[in-house]
C-alpha cells in the first residue's frame, strides 16, 4: 500500500478526533453559593456562564 494514502487517512482521523475533542468542552459553571448544613445537607447554586443558567442542588 502506498504511503501517501495512509498518511493522508490518519491525518484526517486526526482531525475530526481534534474537533470531537473540541465540540464536547466541559460545562462552564461558577458556584454563586454553597452552604454545607451540621446534618450534612447543603444548598448549592450555580450559574452557567455561557448562557446565564442557573442550577440549584439542596441535599437533605
């Protein structure tokens, strides 16, 4: 098999790994308030930076 094929296939799986890579990301989120109670529990909110969102987690 030539060589310039192959190189060319693992360059481009390369490439569209990269991008999958990139497409996923990570949640972008900062904690506004945590609370931890003495039983345990807590209340937790965060705020997506990229649209604004805003998650409230309470643990009981």
């Amino acid at each position: 098999m030539n060589s310039k094929p192959r190189i060319a296939i693992y360059l481009m799986t390369s490439f569209l790994a990269a991008a999958f890579v990139l497409q996923t990301g990570c949640d972008r989120k900062e904690t506004v308030i945590d609370i931890e109670g003495p039983d345990g529990g807590g209340v937790s909110v965060e705020r997506d930076v990229d649209d604004g969102g805003i998650t409230v987690d309470v643990d009981r």
